[in-house]
C-alpha cells in the first residue's frame, strides 16, 4: 500500500490530537515498586548493553609515539579486526636493553589522551587513506613540465599560485610515484648550470642565494622531518632519500659521482625552536635532559615556564613521587598554572624573559652569602678560569709564553672516550688559573678536572701578569667577574624588573642552597616556550649559574633540562665502537652502498652529499638577512654556512609544516606560486595537505608491522 505525504501528515496530526485530548495519564509512566533495589531490579537488560561495549575478540601492544617526546607502551583491543579502544599495559619493566638492564614498575602507569583516542585518529574523517595529487599539478606534469620560469602564465593556469582552491586526483602508488619521478628531474635539470641561475634570477632571489645554489639544480630541493627520531627508518629515511638524490644530480648534470649534489636537509629543530640554544654555551650538549624517573630523586624541583603537568601527561607522576618522598616542587610562570596548584610556592613573574633576573639574583644572594661550594666550583665549572680585562679574553698560556705547547692529550678520555679531533684541540687550546699556593699563573688543560685538578685555583679577586712582550695586565677568574657583574641585581631591582616578590626570591636561594647542604639533588626545569625567545640563550645560561654553585649537575635528580630533547638524533649517534650510528643510514654512499649482508658499515662507506639549511629563511619570505646600510649599501648578515638556497620543491614529513609557519599569508601569496612541487606526508589531512601537490599517506603507530628504531 502507498500513502501519499500529505495523507502521512494528516494521520500523524490526527494521532497527536488524540493522544493530548487522552489527557497526561496516556504520557505517564507506571511506577515500578521495588521495596529492596539490592535485593532486586526488574530491568538488567542495559548491563548487558554496557558491558559489551568492552568485549573483544583479540588484543596486540604497540607503541604510541606523537610529538610530545614521550613514548608509552599501550594496549589495543580488538573485535572483528577493528580497534575499539586502547588501555594502559603496565608492562614497561620488560623493556630492556642489550647488556641485561631493565627498566623498573616505577616507569608505570604510561600513556594519556594521545594513547586513548589513537584509534579516532585511525578511523576518523581525516585519515588519509590513500595518495593524491593535486589536479593542477597533474596536468602540468602531463605537459612534460615545462619551466614555470620561462612561462609565469603557466603558474595561473595549473594554479601554483591558487593552491588552496584546487581539487585533487586519487591514483595508485605506482602512478604517484612516476609522477613524482618525472617532476623530480625535471625541477633538477630545469634550476641546474647557467640556465637554471638565469631562471632562479628571473624568478626575483637574491645573488647570494642563486650563487649558493653551485650549478646543481637538485640543491633547491628542501627535505626535511620533524621529531625524525620517533621513527629512524621511516622518518629519518626521507634523509637518506635526501642524501640519495646526488644520484639524480649526477645522472641529469653529467657530472662525476665525487662532485654530484643531494638536496638539502631542513632543520626542523631551529623551525620550532623548541631546544636550549644556551646550552652548547654552558656545556657543549646540544639538549642536555634528564631520563623521566630520574625525576623522583629530586628534593627540589624548580619549574620556569614549564608545565609538566598538562603538557607532559604520562610523566606527571613522577611529580607525585617528589611530594610523597619530601620532595618541595617551585613554580616560576607569569600565570597561576596547573604546577603552581601543585607547588609550595608560586613565584609569579612578568610575561617575557623577566626571571632572567629571578635567576641572576639568585646567584648574587648566593655568592654574597657564601652559599656555594667552593671546591666543586674549582674542579667541575669555568669560574677559575682567568679573564684578561683589557680585551676581555680568556689569558691563554700562549700570552705569557710563545713557545707554549698544547699538553698532549691523546690516549685521554678527551680523545678516547668524546671522540676530540686534533683540529678541536687546537682550537680549544688550553687555559690559565690562579694558583693561590704560589701566587701566580698556572695552565691547565681540558683534562685538569674533577680529581685530576690539583690546583688550588683562585675564585676571587684580581691580579697582574706579565705578558711576553713585557706588558702587565689585569686579570680576575670568571667567577669574579659574575660576582661584579650581578651588583645590580639586589632583591630589590628584581622585583621591580620581574614583579617576583622579594622574599620569594630570597626563600628560593635559601631552598637551593639548604637542600643541597642537607646532600639531596635540586633541578631545574624550563618550558620550551622559554627557547623560543630572542634572549634565550641568556635565560639558558641563568638557569645554570645557581646550579654550578650548588654542585648541582652530574647527580641522579639534579640538573638543567628543558624536557625538548629526549629525541634528538644524538641518541643514535655512532662511537669509535660501535660505528657511525644513524649516520650509516641517513649517509651511506649513493654511489657504493653496502651491499653485503655481513659487512660492519664504518666511515669510509659514507659520503654526506645533502647539506643543512634552516627552513625560517624560506619562512620569511625566500630572504637572507640583508640590510641596506645608510653607508656601504646592502650587507648581507647571513653567514656562508647558514646561507640559503632558493626554494623549488617541499617535502615534509611527519609535521603539519605548512601550518606551523609564523607568516603563512606571506608564503600563500608570495613564496608557493614560485615554487614546483609541494610533498606533504602524513597520517591525516592537514592545512599542510590543503596547499600541496603530492599527499602521500602513512601508517599510523598503531599499525606499524615491521621493526622500527626510536628514542625518547
């Protein structure tokens, strides 16, 4: 039987209109008497609803690894092949390492919010499913590429410079990839030798930059990662697909293998700069950070613009260890946030860099009072070293005595162990102290530390040498010079520079000071936000200065960190023993790769053909750092080793890049329509994906099948 819509309609009113002249008895439920709910309930139907919800027919651990430099251990459940849901597993006491060390329960529980959702992200609308290319792109790779260069009407036509509103093709792998191919030879053998320099011209870059590009039109390929340690074959890979493009360079150029050019390599870490830039000051570390349940041991945690309790959630609970063992936790932040409700204080502070001046406070409170141990500071830091005060330059043995030799410190752990070059030892020289014993200038090496320095090294006051050519000089120790420099930051001064009350300032060098006479470790911890500022070297460098007085470095609990380099390519870095490390991966020659199953990779199997830029000249509009002088005309401030090339291809992988630029209108109009290609890589569709060429999937960690290398 059919009934017309308006019939439908008719009917449902009439029954409305019946129901309501019924009266509210025909709406109203029975009550259901139940005299002992414990005892008794009639309706049990939705138990059996809810627990299934948590049924599964088959569970597997994996990994999950996202940006937030932690890496969790979790339990996926399944039913009907499908994931439905992850848990924690309490299970990481079994990971171990070659030599029988195991973690401890105490690495338990792992895993947050990341973890638990993972499989919204693995079925979810924005999943990537398959590889794309952007129809505007296609059809001019279908043209034979022609150089966009010689053609700027073509860049309107295929809609380089109105990305964002094209639509996209979906095609196989093997398609994508010939596509790919035939564009990667093309942009090499379009921007290689005089040609390729008159286009780069036309196309507005800067001499410099064309230069810098040395003929090889493979060099204005950028390729880069973020976080490439989370996964170093497959993250770390789209390097050695980098350094591998030398083989293009040579097939398109002609040129002998020796003289054939990569890409170039983006730093992702200067993109973000999410790491301590004044860390390589103090101690040379490119990050130094701790292991995460080292934390534990610490009696005082001293936190500055870090908030390890939302923004590091599976290791908060190292937190509650310091508090149940009588540990006392700082807050130093502008606002009162999740770890000032956890603090015994809060030192609130201006917006900015203001507790640079908390922290050299600290340390003038410190010195003032005698606060420091003074042994621990002559062998372990640089305070005794001696400074000239006419030039403000380390005195160096060679000013007192031109026949000085640097000691030879081959067969020490300088070389042995850290691996120093002699040409690192030349340039790191040797240095001069204050021997308070005899009263005059003694030399010391690089290996004069800990117990092997003997010499009772002055810390205060100044002195007169003679210098070779019969001059006197001044010279004081570094910590002498500290001691001068931070006269003008009383309790007072800081306050009004950072609006950290003053006695909170003062009862924080009285807590450093005080746990570390009591023998227990103090740490410091910083945000990454922190490293993002112009002066963060400043503040990187603050942070160490109370730790130095305290001995408060190389102890289990103690320390600086900044909690962003956990998963710095240093961790897979190679040894005299071991072999070259990542870098027999990423670095392996192109032209001669190891083929054989059993053969041990050393140094002479790699040859680096891709070279290291920093993505933020790109960023800032395809620019060096000129500036048009009022005399002398424009000067260009970017250093040869820092020096750009211009930008004609994109391949990013593991990062919406795109979106994370600080000038994103400026790239839209100005830098992408000069640009060929655009390679986005990902698990979900991003911004990224919107303003590409070629949108390649991955799989996500919860899908991983094969071995996989990470740190975190």
């Amino acid at each position: 039987m059919t009934v017309s819509r308006r019939r439908f309609l008719q009917s449902v009113a009439g029954g409305a209109a019946a129901a309501w002249a019924a009266g509210p008895q025909a709406w109203a439920f029975e009550p259901v008497d139940v005299k002992n709910p414990l005892g008794s309930y009639p309706q049990r139907d939705w138990e059996r609803i809810y627990l299934d919800q948590y049924r599964y027919d088959g569970k597997f651990p994996w990994i999950c690894h996202p940006n937030d430099t932690h890496m969790c251990r979790m339990m996926a459940y399944t039913r009907n092949g499908v994931m439905i849901r992850a848990e924690q597993n309490y299970d990481h006491q079994r990971a171990g390492d070659l030599y029988g060390n195991h973690a401890t329960v105490a690495w338990n529980p792992r895993g947050c919010a990341n973890g638990f959702t993972m499989q919204r992200r693995v079925y979810g609308p924005y999943r990537l499913k398959g590889p794309v290319l952007r129809k505007g792109w296609k059809e001019w790779v279908d043209a034979g590429c022609p150089p966009l260069s010689d053609h700027p009407e073509l860049r309107t036509r295929y809609k380089f410079d109105d990305r964002g509103n094209d639509s996209f093709v979906r095609m196989n792998w093997d398609q994508v990839f010939e596509y790919m191919a035939k564009a990667l030879v093309a942009i090499a053998k379009t921007y290689s030798g005089p040609e390729g320099a008159e286009r780069l011209r036309r196309d507005g870059y800067e001499p410099q930059m064309v230069e810098h590009v040395q003929g090889a039109g493979t060099r204005t390929m950028k390729i880069g990662s973020n976080l490439p340690v989370h996964g170093v074959v497959g993250k770390f890979g789209i390097y050695r697909f980098a350094n591998m493009m030398a083989l293009v360079d040579h097939h398109v150029r002609g040129v002998p293998p020796e003289k054939a050019r990569g890409t170039r390599e983006w730093n992702e870490y200067t993109w973000r700069g999410d790491q301590a830039p004044g860390h390589p000051f103090v101690h040379g570390l490119q990050t130094s950070d701790m292991d995460f349940n080292d934390l534990r041991f610490s009696k005082l945690v001293i936190q500055i613009g870090k908030n390890l309790i939302e923004n590091k959630r599976p290791e908060s609970h190292w937190l509650n260890e310091v508090m149940e063992r009588g540990g006392k936790i700082v807050d130093i932040a502008p606002e009162y946030n999740a770890p000032a409700t956890k603090a015994n204080y809060w030192i609130s502070v201006r917006p900015g860099l203001s507790d640079i001046s908390v922290l050299l406070g600290v340390t003038k409170l410190m010195m003032d009072r005698g606060w420091y141990l003074e042994d621990f500071c002559r062998r372990f830091t640089d305070f005794p070293l001696l400074v000239r005060t006419d030039t403000l330059k380390r005195l160096r043995p060679q000013d007192i005595d031109p026949n000085y030799k640097l000691r030879d410190l081959r067969g020490k752990p300088s070389y042995t162990i850290q691996g120093l070059t002699d040409e690192q030892r030349e340039k790191i020289g040797d240095f001069c102290v204050w021997d308070t014993s005899k009263n005059q200038v003694a030399f010391v090496s690089r290996e004069d530390v800990g117990k092997h320095m003997n010499i009772p090294a002055a810390l205060k006051g100044t002195y007169r040498v003679r210098l070779a050519d019969g001059q006197e000089v001044e010279v004081l120790p570094i910590f002498e010079m500290y001691h001068r420099h931070l006269a003008d930051y009383d309790l007072e001064t800081v306050e009004e520079i950072s609006g950290a009350p003053a006695h909170l300032v003062e009862r924080l060098a009285r807590d450093i000071w005080e746990t570390t006479q009591a023998g227990h470790p103090v740490s410091i911890h910083i945000g990454e936000g922190i490293n993002h500022y112009f002066h963060a070297t400043l503040h990187n460098r603050a942070v160490y200065l109370p730790l130095m007085l305290t001995g408060n470095i190389g102890r289990h609990g103690a320390g600086g960190y900044t909690w962003a380099g956990n998963y710095k390519g240093a961790l897979f870095q190679g040894s005299h023993w071991s072999g070259p490390g990542v870098g027999s991966y990423v670095a392996e020659d192109p032209f001669h790769p190891v083929l054989e199953e059993n053969v041990r990779i050393t140094k002479k199997h790699l040859r680096k053909t891709a070279d290291v830029e920093d993505p933020s000249y790109w960023a800032s509009g395809e620019r060096t750092l000129t500036v048009d002088l009022p005399k002398g005309g424009p000067r260009c401030f970017t250093g040869k080793t820092h020096l750009p090339t211009p930008t004609k291809m994109i391949w990013y992988n593991n990062a919406n890049f795109i979106n994370q630029a600080k000038w994103i209108y400026n790239l839209i109009v100005n830098v992408f329509p000069k640009m060929d290609m655009i390679v986005d890589q990902q698990i979900e569709w991003t911004g990224s994906a919107e303003f590409s060429d070629v949108v390649l999937p991955v799989n996500s960690w919860v899908e991983f099948e094969d071995w996989e290398m990470a740190a975190a």
